[in-house]
C-alpha cells in the first residue's frame, strides 16, 4: 500500500487523485471516477468530489493508496 500525504484536514478524491500522480490530468480523474473505476473504503465511489481525511484507502488500477496527513 502507498501513502500519499496532504498538509489540510482533507482532500477532494480529483485533487488526490492528480497529487499521487495516479491521473495525468483532473479532466482524466472525472472520467476514471464516474466511470466507477475508483474505490474509497473498499466500495466503489462516483463522487469526484468525496472528501477524503487520513486513514482513507483509495484502491485504482489494482493499487491501494492510503491518505496520511503531514507531521
């Protein structure tokens, strides 16, 4: 599982989605998400503005990608 690491309280699943480099672009993160290839917590999500907060697990491509919030 990779983290990837935010410095607010959370983060929209788009914007994570473009800061872990998982997407190359927010226009390629709204189809990947509404397409239903994106899970948070395991159930498929089509929100792409879910907010997520550490402790949050994104799952895409086969990959967990756990949220963790800088010290």
């Amino acid at each position: 599982m990779e983290t990837i690491t935010i410095t607010t309280e959370f983060i929209r699943l788009q914007d994570l989605m473009k800061l872990g480099n998982l997407v190359g672009s927010g226009g390629e993160a709204k189809v990947r998400i509404q397409e239903g290839e994106v899970k948070v917590g395991g159930e498929t999500c089509l929100q792409r503005g879910k907010k997520l907060r550490p402790g949050d697990v994104v799952t895409f491509r086969g990959k967990e990608y756990r949220v963790d919030h800088a010290d």
